[in-house]
C-alpha cells in the first residue's frame, strides 16, 4: 500500500551542510559588479577585500585590534596555517568529538609531532571542556558540523590564560555567538553559515596570539603558503586585503552580497534567530517523534546549524542503508537534497538549518521525512 505524499513541498530543498544554501535573496545577476579579469592588487581588487574583511568584523562584532585575513583553502586551510605557525611553543591539548576534529589531532600529533595531550568524546558526546589547563594552548571545534554537539559556552576558558586558544568555528561562525575576548585563533569559511563560495577561509587573530607569532619561530619550515609572519614581524598585508595567494574576485562579490543580506535581517542576532527557529522546528519534531532522535546527547550542546539526527525504531535491521534509503526517496522527490550522514559519522541524517534557510522550507520539509521514514519501513517489511 503507497503511503500518501504531504501536499507541500519546500521552495528550496537544499539542506546540505557545506557548501550551504545560498541567501534567499540571492541572484547571479546582482554579482555583476564584480571585476572580474582584474588583479586583486588593483584598487578596486584591493578596496572589494577590505570591505570582505571590515564587513566580517562589522556583522560578528570583533574587536577593532583583532585582525582579520582571508586565507587559502577553505576552514581546513586556515585551521592548519593556525597550527603550523603558532603550535609547539608549548604543551597543546587537542580536543576532539568529532571527524574534523579528529583531523587536527592526526596533523598535530602524526605530522607536526608536538607534545600534546588529546582528549576525545564519542559522537554526541563532548569533552569535559573544564578539564583544559589555561597553561596549555587548546585547539578545539566550537560547533560539530558532523555530530551536531557545540560547546554550549566559553565559561571554561580562563581570563587570564597562558595558552592560546584556536578555535575552529566554521559552522558557528554567524550562527551563534561566539565570545571573542575568549579566542586567540578563530577560523571559518565563506561556504557555511552564510552561504558563501567554497576555497576561502577566514583566520581571526587576537592581540596575543600575534604577539605570539611574532615572538616565537616553528621548529619545522613553512610552505609560502602559510607563513604569517617575516623578519618575525606579522605580515600585515594579509589583513588588509593583501591576500597570500589570488582570490576568487567573483567569490570575493559573493561573499559580500552575502555580508549585504545579513545586514538586512539584523546583523548577528537575526542570523543567530532565524538558525535557532530553524533548529528549534526540527527538535520539536524529534520530540514528537519515538522513531528519531538528536545524535547530540545533552540538549545543551545540541547545535543551531549543523542538526545531526540517528533512526531510533527497532524494526530498523540496517541503519547505515536505512537512513541512506531515506536520503534517497526525499533527494528523488526533490524535498531535501544532501542530506544523509557525513561518510564517518553514525548513521543517519544532518540537516543544516543556518540563517540562510527559511524555517518555512524546513517546516514543509519535516512531514516528508516522515513520510520517507514509513515508506521504507514499509519497502523492508
């Protein structure tokens, strides 16, 4: 017996956790300004970056002596370029409750060697971040993109610390608010919360973490790519718009398009609401629900983007390929695209509710999951 469809279906199915939906506003159309076939040192290249950097600092409030560049590669670039310049100066704790911040570990602890204590949690868990030691550097994830579990504050990071710490925030960045005078190093790209083009990564730098750059030399060379620093002095150009590398001006026009539309709703307390109201319909369907659950274990940690979710019916006999079929029938229909589990992650489903999805679209989106859910149960029967 066909289980009956819902009537509605999303204007936009795109759910993915990176690269996330675009703006609702957005258009190709509006990223004619762009100057394209011209070198990013011209001044017009010069003057589209400085605005990319001082609209960041604008919409997420950092601090006027923090400095901002964008960077190659993505979060993953910034992340390392972070890493290999400033750790090894002295014991680092890496922590880890997910994939990606299980990458971190590998370089730090396989690639770069470092003494280093590594704490690590299972999926849906999180580390006892009130173990950190303020002597130590920290490296850390602020927000799980493939386990749905964020550090629910900075309460744990101590005013007068010794250690620097590098926080990756790729999908909290814009989504929630991150506590600036408690972050040394903050990275994040421009394809997550605001929908931005893949390949440029932001790096955030605090007071003490240049003084740290410019006091301390890496026992291990740098590639170009990465050095921060020259004749031990910070390599001011990079946060003025000097990239190390070219840029994308195409993406650079994207990316301001998208910093235009978060003024728009209200800066990063309407990005923070809109994210919150999209997560808040998904938990309140879970809640009614017995046959799915969050992955993230305490409702505290549970993310406002990246929104991990596990089957939890016991007619279940193969989770990875049940949830996998799930994704199948909602991408076949249209409804939600992208949204099956990340490849090391519990099986299951991550749908991405950033600002830039509509709560609308997740709330027409959420009876067809239901409805992709009976229909394979009914399919293995």
């Amino acid at each position: 017996m066909a289980i009956e469809q819902p009537a509605a279906r999303p204007e936009n199915p795109r759910f993915s956790s990176g690269p996330c939906a675009k703006p609702p506003s957005f258009d190709l159309t509006k990223l004619a300004g762009a100057p394209l076939g011209r070198s990013h040192r011209a001044a017009v290249g010069k003057d589209k970056l400085k605005a990319a950097i001082e609209g960041t600092r604008e919409v997420l409030g950092i601090p006027a002596d923090y400095k901002i560049g964008i960077v190659p590669a993505s979060d993953t670039g910034a992340v390392e370029m972070a890493m290999w310049n400033l750790l090894g100066e002295r014991k680092v704790e890496m922590v880890a409750w997910e994939s990606f911040g299980a990458g971190w570990v590998t370089d730090v602890v396989k690639q770069l060697k470092i003494d280093a204590e590594v704490k690590t949690a299972d999926y849906g868990q999180i580390v006892d971040m009130t173990t950190i030691d303020p002597k130590n550097d920290v490296v850390f994830t602020w927000n799980g993109t493939t386990s749905g579990v964020r550090v629910p504050n900075g309460d744990w990071i101590s005013d007068d610390r010794e250690g620097l710490t590098i926080c990756d925030a790729t999908s909290a960045a814009f989504a929630q608010d991150l506590p600036w005078d408690k972050l040394d190093v903050t990275t994040f790209s421009w394809q997550k919360v605001l929908g931005g083009e893949a390949a440029h990564g932001m790096i955030v730098l605090s007071p003490r973490a240049v003084a740290r750059l410019e006091s301390y030399t890496p026992a291990w060379p740098l590639p170009k790519i990465f050095r921060l620093t020259k004749g031990g002095k910070l390599i001011d150009g990079i946060f003025t718009g000097a990239t190390i590398n070219t840029p994308s001006m195409l993406a650079v026009e994207d990316y301001l398009l998208a910093l235009d539309w978060a003024r728009s709703v209200g800066g990063l307390k309407g990005l923070i609401g809109r994210a919150d109201a999209n997560a808040n319909a998904v938990h309140a369907f879970v809640a009614e629900n017995a046959w799915i659950d969050n992955l993230a274990a305490d409702d505290a940690t549970r993310s406002n983007t990246s929104v991990c979710l596990k089957f939890a019916d016991a007619r279940i006999q193969d989770g990875a390929a049940f949830a996998k079929a799930v994704a199948k029938r909602l991408e076949a229909e249209n409804i939600a695209l992208d949204i099956g589990a990340y490849r090391d992650a519990p099986a299951g489903l991550r749908i991405w509710c950033g600002g830039t999805v509509e709560t609308a679209d997740i709330a027409a989106m959420l009876p067809w999951l239901q409805w992709a859910f009976e229909a394979e149960i009914a399919a293995q029967a």
